[in-house]
C-alpha cells in the first residue's frame, strides 16, 4: 500500500490504495514510518493516490480489533508509528489533496509542514460512530489548532474544507502542486534543516532549549565556517 520514489533530495511516500481511499492498517502506518524514518534524503512528501489523502484507519481492521476485545495493540502500533513519523529526521510534508479523515488528519499532524490543495477536506468523524482517533490526535490537534477548534471539530464530527483548515492553523498553506513545497525546503541546507526541526519541536525547560539551541547553532557555524568566510569578504 506504500509507494516510495527518491528524486532531487525529496522521497515522495505515497499511500496508494486508491479504491479504500486510502485507508490504513498499524501495519501499513509501520510501513509508512519505516519509508520515512529511513528516508536517504532530507525531505519527505506523504501525499494519497487518487482522490484521497488518506480516509483513516482501515475500518475493517477496527471491527477486528472490537471482535479481538484489546483494542490496545493497534492503538499502541498506531501512535509508534506517528511518532516515529514526528520523530524522523528528515522534514516530512504531508500534500493533503482530496479528503483527510481521523487517523487521516493524525497522520498529517505528525507532519512537520502541512499544505493542502484547494479540494482538501478535513474531518474527525469518530465521535459521530462512536469513537475517537487514538493515534496521538487527542494531543497532537489541540496543540496545532488550539484547544477552542479542537473542540469543534472532534466533539462535532463536521468535515472543514482547505480554507477554514488555513484558518484555524490545521494546514499552513493552500496550493496546487504539494511537491512545490517539497521542493522548496529541500533547497535549503540538509543541516540546518534537521536542526531547526529538532529545536522547533524541542519541549523542554526554557533553559535547556536555549543551551542545545546555542549548541546547534554553534555546530552549523562549525560547519559553514569557509562559506562564512569567503562571505565575509565579499
């Protein structure tokens, strides 16, 4: 279910069961994690084949689990997953084009960039059958959007299109073509690229984030100390 192609620094991952709109398996989600977390290249693109980024968990594989009695293992394989996916050190930009549902929408949230097409829709449709989204979306929401939005969309189940995703912080951009975006962070420097990502998703005391942000900085000045040079004389 996992396509992957390495192109001019960007792995391209793209989740391809167009006809189950691309929903997923814990197993699929590893699979997917595995893609990016060892990806070769300093940007990683999640985008859906078809008309769907991605519809969620595979609904088939829920009604297993309800069968099973433990719901446990596939929550827990599940946030792994993301998280390995949040963790990566690759920057990783989810290219929300068509819809985006439950563990849909936590997969784009474990992305560090999220930009949208214009036909993107967003939606938390658990409550209205039932359930929630367990893979880190009750965290991971109200920290993007703030807790009032949050609130909105999980307790109300409503489906947002790319615009009001703009507003309220879920997406950072609408386009037309994700891969732009890709493209544009990988022209930047590798290095800083997965340092900036590492600070910017430190959370840690105040104090202790401004040590290891001075750390980083002095590592990458290390590193570029001739171009800072030569840039010096000119």
């Amino acid at each position: 279910m996992i396509r992957v192609s390495d192109a001019d620094a960007v792995r391209v991952v793209t989740l391809d069961r167009p006809d189950a709109a691309n929903a997923v398996t814990p197993e699929g989600l590893g699979a997917l994690a595995d893609a990016v977390a060892d990806a070769p290249v300093p940007v990683v693109l999640i985008r859906g084949a078809g008309d769907a980024f991605c519809a969620g968990a595979d609904l088939s594989v829920v009604a297993e689990v309800a069968a099973d009695g433990d719901p446990t293992p596939f929550v827990e394989a599940g946030q792994r997953a993301l998280s390995r996916i949040a963790d990566a050190d690759a920057a990783v930009v989810a290219g929300v084009d068509g819809a985006a549902r439950g563990g849909g929408v936590e997969l784009a949230l474990a992305c560090d960039v999220r930009v949208a097409t214009p036909d993107a829709t967003f939606g938390e449709p658990g409550v209205t059958f039932g359930l929630f989204g367990a893979w880190g979306g009750t965290h991971r929401l109200p920290d993007t959007v703030g807790m009032a939005d949050a609130m909105d969309l999980s307790l109300s189940g409503r489906v947002v299109d790319a615009g009001e995703a703009r507003r309220m912080g879920l997406v950072s951009r609408v386009v037309d073509e994700p891969r732009a975006v890709a493209d544009e962070l990988a022209a930047n420097d590798p290095s800083a690229l997965r340092l900036l990502k590492e600070r910017l998703r430190d959370d840690a005391p105040v104090d202790a984030q401004e040590a290891a942000e001075a750390e980083a900085f002095a590592a990458l000045v290390a590193e570029h100390a001739d171009a800072l040079a030569e840039h010096r004389k000119g």
